[in-house]
C-alpha cells in the first residue's frame, strides 16, 4: 500500500488564482525539483511528485477535515480548494528504497540545518560577518521580536564541520530547542518537536520513553537519567552516521564548485567554540564532509551565494531597471520559469567578473535564489530496525550497541525562493545584523571599540575630571 502525501498551494485571501494559474505554479515546482535540485543533490534524494486532479467535493471536505489540525501561524493563508490541482509526494517520513521493512514501525527525523558556512565576500561591510553565522546572530533578533524564548546553542557551522564532535554537540543542541529546525515522527505521526513559535520545551524523557523499542529492545534500561542519556546519545550517533553516509551520485559532483575552504570554518558565536577557548584551545579542528553526503551536497548549492546579500542587491537593482524598460523581457530571461535543463546550465557559470551586463547580473541572482532555497531546505531521514540477515551491501546500515537500522536519506522544501523575496532579505540582513552589533556584540565588549568604528550615530560621554 503507497503512502503519499497531497500538496495544495495556499495564497493570502482575496488574492486566488485562476485554475491555470495554479497548474502553472505546480507545474514550476515540479520542474524545478526535476531539472534543476536533482542535478545538486542526486536522483535518490529529491523527489519531485507528480500533478493530480482531483474532485473539488473531495478537497473541499478535505479542507474542512485539516483545517482545525493547522498550526495557528499557517492559518494567515487560504488552502486552494477551487482549482482541484495539488501536488502528489511520496511521504518522507517512510522509507524511500526499501519496501521490505515498511511493516515494523519507522523513525523519522527532519532536520533543517540551516546555512552552513561564513560570508567570504569581499562585499561585506560588517566585519562581524566574517566571523559569526548568520544563525546565531539571527537568534537573538528572533528572542527579541518574540518568536522564541530563548536562543538556541544550535550552529549550522559545527553540523556542516564533518567533526563528529562539533557535529554531536550541535544535534544535541537541536534536541534541546528544536524551535522549527528539528522534528521526530513516528510512524508519521509528530512525537518531539515544536509545536508552536513561543516555547519548545523539551522532554528528553518522553522522548527516550518512545525510542527505547527501537534502540533497546529487549534489555533491562527501563528508565531514569542514565536511560535517556544512552537514548540520546544512540540517537545522535545514528543520525550522523546517515548525514555522514553516501547513497547517491549526481552531476553536482563533477561541477566546478566553490572551495568550501574559502571560508571561516567555524562560527565565533558557537557555544562549541566558546567552550574551547574558554578551555584554552583556540584552533578548531574540521574533519569535512564525504563529497557524497547530502549535507556536502547542500553546502555546495548554499556556496552559490559567493557575493553575500550586499554585493547581489546592486546586480538585482540592475535587472530591475533593465525589467522597467523593457517588461516583456521577463520570460525571455526565465525568471518565473520555464525551470528546464537551459536553466540550470546557466547555472553553472561561477565567474565573479562582473562586465556590467544583465546577463551577469541575472545569473548571480539565479544562483542566489538557488543558495537561499538550499539554506532554507529540510533534510528527512527515515529509519527502520532490521535483522541481520536482511541487511546487505546494497542496503545502508547503521548499527547502534543493541539495533541496526536501516534507513533512506531526502531533502524536501525545494520551492524555488521567490525572485521579489531578495529586497526583504537585504533588509533583513541589515536588521540582524545591527541588533547584533547594538545588543550582543556591545555586551561582550564593554569598551565597545568596534561599535564605534562600525557605526557613525555614537555619542560622546564627557565625565568631570
């Protein structure tokens, strides 16, 4: 029996789009994951879906059915029940390639990793860019807007390092506060993770309470500290082991890429690396990544980002005014699609030698939308118990002190970022970073000498001598 999951479009309300404008849009997608994300990350990992019609009676009384199950901060956005198209996915919470273990219960956990890698253009003006993630300094913006109660220790650098240690501390982290960036179902259904923006809070014990069948089976750790701790630690080391492994190859792989050495390897901000110089230790050690594993892979598609936000935005500006005179141009240059094989070779092109034209200019924006769609995937990763001899070389396996698992590894939220979405981030990158600098950065230097250096509104304090 197939188990899929149906995607509809969601829109504000009064803005609904024509039935074909909907096909259009899923048919975008669609292409968009078959043309151009399988060729990044290989043909096992992205699964594109396929379009369906379905009965409008049918989708109206599947809408009203989820409706009350939708999380309140979705619900800003209407479901299309006029059309009757939607999206047919295979469920990623269940195992991809194998059908034979699809009768034992099955884990699943999603992660969504974030940006793993430092700004090295020269563009960047804020000298703190070239030293703390964007995650981390993004957290403190959120805590203070009211999204989360607390910053996360999570950072994606440390889970991009290929250290297995700096790796372990930042899933531990993840399963600490999840906030939206981690969550475990099984048999699909939803057991740890956050549930809504303001508190995440995490019970280890509850969680140890429904993996224990599948790590312990049948020993005696029943309960207690030492049960969730082992639990965990299990838990983390079979997730690094399927982040680490490679099951797939794709055309990505014999690109020209973008030396991920170009880049700081770890972020000033970690909780991992302030641990380590307040130990003494000032040099962080990076084992890096299996060219193979999904998570090479979506550093390499994030690295397309080579100009950072501040050196794009002049090449967006310059394909704006270039759409202002001549508007019908805007198909010829494929911004809203068709996403075909053309599409992604130009893709391809990684000079920084900017000649000044809009050919230029587009491709770099293309390739940031690619980045910032591959920072902001989400990456599934299912298992299954499995006897020993049902476990083979063409099965990966991971073994744990009393399981072996197998499992299947996919990247899913592959939607091609919005074209118009790039003037929101550059502000954006603004915003987080200023709130850094003002807020963070000043507390931890109380002489605040950099401040001054970097930002011209500062007042002078005269004291009586």
């Amino acid at each position: 029996q197939r188990c899929v999951v149906l995607r509809f479009l969601k829109s504000p309300p009064n803005q609904n789009k024509t039935p074909e404008e909907i096909l259009h849009h899923l048919q975008n997608i669609v292409d968009f994951g078959k043309h151009v994300m399988k060729q990044f990350f290989g043909e096992n990992y992205v699964h594109h879906g396929e379009i369906i019609q379905l009965p409008l009676d049918f989708v109206r009384q599947l809408c009203l059915k989820i409706q009350p199950e939708r999380p309140e901060c979705r619900c800003d956005k209407d479901m299309d029940t006029l059309s009757g198209y939607a999206m047919c996915l295979p469920n990623l919470t269940r195992l991809q390639t194998f059908r034979f273990a699809e009768h034992r219960p099955i884990l699943c956990i999603e992660i969504k990793p974030k940006c793993g890698f430092i700004p090295f253009s020269s563009h960047v003006s804020q000298e703190i860019k070239h030293k703390v993630c964007r995650y981390c300094m993004h957290q403190h913006l959120k805590v203070a807007n009211g999204k989360w109660k607390r910053p996360s220790k999570y950072c994606p650098l440390d889970l991009f390092s290929g250290n297995k240690q700096r790796m372990h501390f930042a899933l531990k982290s993840l399963l600490q506060e999840a906030q939206n960036n981690l969550k475990i179902f099984k048999n699909g259904e939803l057991i740890y993770g956050c549930k809504d923006d303001q508190d995440c809070v995490s019970d280890w014990n509850e969680l140890a309470r429904h993996l224990k069948p599948f790590f312990f089976p049948c020993n005696g750790l029943v309960s207690g500290p030492h049960c969730t701790r082992t639990i965990v630690k299990e838990l983390i080391h079979v997730i690094t082991t399927a982040l680490l492994s490679s099951t797939d190859t794709c055309r990505a792989g014999d690109m020209k890429t973008v030396p991920i050495s170009q880049g700081r390897s770890y972020c000033e901000a970690s909780a991992f690396n302030k641990e380590l110089v307040r130990n003494g230790k000032h040099k962080l050690e990076s084992s890096g990544l299996p060219r193979g594993c999904l998570l090479y892979k979506t550093l390499q598609a994030q690295m397309l980002d080579m100009l950072d936000i501040e050196g794009l935005y002049p090449l967006y500006s310059r394909v704006e005014q270039y759409l202002e005179e001549f508007p019908e141009e805007r198909s010829t240059l494929q911004i809203d699609g068709p996403y075909n094989e053309a599409f992604y070779e130009k893709l391809l092109d990684l000079s920084l030698e900017d000649d000044g034209t809009v050919a230029f200019a587009l491709t770099k924006v293309q390739q940031y939308r690619i980045a910032m769609t591959a920072k902001d995937c989400s990456i599934m990763i299912a298992l299954s118990t499995c006897l020993q001899d049902e476990c083979s070389e063409q099965r990966p396996v991971v073994l744990t002190s009393k399981s072996r698992f197998t499992f299947s590894v996919s990247v899913l939220d592959l939607d091609l970022k919005p074209y118009e979405s790039i003037p929101h981030q550059y502000k954006l990158d603004g915003e987080i970073v200023n709130y850094y600098l003002k807020n963070v950065q000043a507390k931890d230097d109380p002489v605040m000498s950099n401040l001054f250096k970097e930002n011209e509104d500062c007042t002078l304090v005269l004291h009586k001598v």
